[in-house]
C-alpha cells in the first residue's frame, strides 16, 4: 500500500461518492422528514439497514483499491492489480451498490420520494458507466484475469459464496 494510493483513495470517497450519496440527498430533502412515501416503521429500520449496510461495504471496497489494487477507485489514477478481496469476492460493482443502498436507505429513511428516483438515476448513470466504459477498460487492462473474475462474479446480483481464484483454477 503506497500513501498516495491512500490520500488519492480517500480524496476520491469524499468527492464523488460523499457528494453522489451524501450531499446531493441533503440537498435534494434538507435532510427532513416528509411524508411522501408510506410512513410505515418498517420502511424506516430498512432504510436504516440500507444505509448502515451500504456504508462498511462501499468503505471496504474503497480501502481495497489502495491496498490490495495499488491504487484509487478513480479512473485517473487506475489501481495495478485487479481488486478481488474484499466485499468484491460476491459481486463485481460493490461500491455502486453500496452507494445506491445509502441513498434508497435515505430515502426510506426520510420518506421522500424525490430521494427514490435519484437512486433509480444514479443506478442507471453506474450501469452505464460500468458497461460502457468501465469493463472494456478493465479487459484492455487485465485481460484474462478480468476475463476470468466476469465469468465467476456476478455484477451486480452477489453471488451466496465468496469466490476465490485459487479455488476456481484446481
């Protein structure tokens, strides 16, 4: 792990998913409680449990980038090995659905609609980046290994057991 894979890591957390799932819903609601959607307490502990289980696992990943990829989740500044550890062991996109829990989580949580189609958004605008241009950056990248990780982990459904490399090539 180098330091400016750390310090470049956590500059990319702050801006882009801190602004993404944390600024942008403050902005959109005040952070206030409304009563667009039903008002129901279970709605509110699923938020809570979204947002609580988005967090750990959208901080885990990020780490990841720096200490097992060598470098940041952001694409100028690429990591040298691809990250499979971590929470990336059952789905390939854990960050955007870390992300897309936190902000589904708020608007449970708040009750405000306007939060709900801002999590549909930001979840197409993630599939289309990652289609698009994410994993033809990753084949050019790492090739067969990429190639390898795609066939066995799913995108964005998480697989019930973590995959391993090793176990795979026996």
């Amino acid at each position: 792990m180098t330091r400016k894979a750390v310090w470049g890591s956590l500059i990319f957390t702050i801006l882009v998913p801190g602004t993404v799932a944390i600024l942008i819903p403050i902005l959109l609601t005040g952070w206030h409680r409304r009563s667009d959607l039903t008002p129901a307490t279970p709605l509110r502990f699923l938020g809570l449990f979204l947002f609580f289980a988005g967090l750990p696992i959208l901080l885990s990943a990020i780490r990841r980038f720096a200490t097992e990829g060598r470098g940041t989740p952001a694409p100028i500044a690429p990591t040298a090995h691809l990250v499979v550890g971590g929470p990336n062991r059952y789905v390939r996109n854990p960050m955007y659905l870390a992300v897309v829990a936190l902000i589904l989580g708020q608007a449970l949580l708040l009750s405000q609609s306007p939060l709900l189609w801002y999590g549909v958004i930001v979840a197409l605008a993630q599939a289309a980046f990652v289609h698009l241009y994410e994993e033809p950056t990753l084949r050019k990248q790492f090739g067969a290994e990429y190639d390898d990780y795609r066939r066995n982990v799913p995108a964005w459904i998480p697989r019930r057991t973590p995959w391993s490399p090793a176990a795979e090539t026996r």
